[in-house]
C-alpha cells in the first residue's frame, strides 16, 4: 500500500519540506506542531497559550485523517523549559482521555520559530 498524505487548512501548513502527517498501512505519523495559529501562521503568546494550540493543531491533523484522538498511541513533547511539564499534564486531559498515549517529555534548547513547545506522535487504527 502507498503512503498517503494528510493535510488541513485548520492546522498550520508545513513550514518545510514535511507533510502535516502520512498514512501507510494502518499508522498515521503526525509531524511535530508547534503553537501557529493556522489562519495569521504567527505563534500565539505565552506558555499556556502555546501548549493549547500544538495540541489543537495536533488534534486537527488527526480529524484531517478520520481517526480518532483514541487511536493516538504515542506523544512526544519537546519543550524549550521542562519547568512547564506540570502545565502540560492540566491542559492534556482537555484534548485526550484515558488510557492516555504512551508519552516522552524532551527538553530541547530551542524550537522553530523560537516556540516554547512542539509535539508529535503517531496512531495506529483497528
């Protein structure tokens, strides 16, 4: 089976040489998201703010693919400060319900675009 790409407009189009996400088989790959605002392509201010919209883009890309965020099986979280790994765990269960993904929290130097936080994953379907 070929690969298939995955793309919205409700998530913040590719900045490089990368597609917003590919399908092969029953595997979605999601690329890493940072904290644009799909319609201005400009990153929203401040932490908070920040953690919401990677997970919002996140969760565009996955309803682009018609999955589930269910589905979703691995998360990691590159973060610019690891003192806002407790934020990550309030705002998390806002976009994704137990059992939760398997996760790894990274703590980076620095993001595209001078983002405080970045995620990505992938999800197998039934």
């Amino acid at each position: 089976m070929a690969k298939t790409v995955i793309e919205t407009k409700n998530a913040p189009a590719a900045i490089g040489t990368y597609s917003q996400a590919i399908r092969k088989n029953n595997i979605i790959f999601l690329s890493g998201q940072i904290p644009l605002d799909p319609k201005t392509m400009n990153l929203v201010s401040g932490i908070e703010a920040q953690i919401h919209q990677v997970f919002k883009n996140l969760v565009e890309v996955i309803n682009a693919s018609n999955a589930s965020v269910d589905d979703l099986v691995k998360l990691n979280i590159y973060l610019t400060d690891l003192a806002h790994f407790s934020l990550v765990n309030e705002i998390m269960p806002n976009y994704f319900s137990e059992p939760y993904p398997a996760r790894a929290a990274i703590g980076v130097k620095s993001l595209p675009k001078d983002a405080l936080v970045e995620a990505d994953g992938f999800l197998v379907e039934d």
